[in-house]
C-alpha cells in the first residue's frame, strides 16, 4: 500500500448568501453557508472525487479551464486563495 498526498491550490469566493470553494487543479467545486463550510465540502468533494478517478483510472489533475478559473473570470469576488491537503492510500495488485 502506498500513501500519497497532494497539495492543491482552491479559492474561496463570497456569493451573495453564501461562499462557493473551488479547487482550481481538479475542476471541483463545492459550497457553505460560512466559508468553513464551504472549505469543508470541498475537502470532501475533492476527496471523493480523487477515490473515483483512481478506480476508475481516469485523471486526478484535472486544471479548472482558464476562462472558466475564478482567478481571471472573478478575481473581485474571489476572498482567499488557500490550498487544500489531501491524503491517500493507493493499494495495487500483481
């Protein structure tokens, strides 16, 4: 069994009655009333999304498409860039 993690970057953005969390390197997005909120469903969001393209063998780094990136098409309403820190196990068989 390997462990492995991944760092990567997300933004938070303040919406009118809420905070929407996206992380930027797998074109995840999740939402919360509070900020916390909204990092926490992205934590999970990303984490199961990393244990279903592992399984199903499709790409974990999926980058956000430019024009799509909140950095460039929302930059004002973009509060905080942050990164989110995911752990892993990866088993294989022989």
């Amino acid at each position: 069994m390997e462990k492995s993690n991944l760092i990567l970057r997300s933004v938070l953005i303040k919406e009118a009655n809420a905070y929407s969390a996206i992380c930027l390197d797998t074109d995840v997005a999740s939402d919360g009333e509070t900020a916390e909120q909204a990092k926490a469903s992205l934590q999970e969001a990303v984490e199961l999304y990393i244990e279903s393209a592992v399984e199903n063998n499709l790409p974990v780094i999926r980058p956000i498409p430019k024009e799509d990136n909140p950095l460039f098409a929302r930059a004002s309403d973009v509060v905080e860039e942050f990164v989110l820190n995911v752990n892993f196990k990866i088993t294989t068989y022989v």
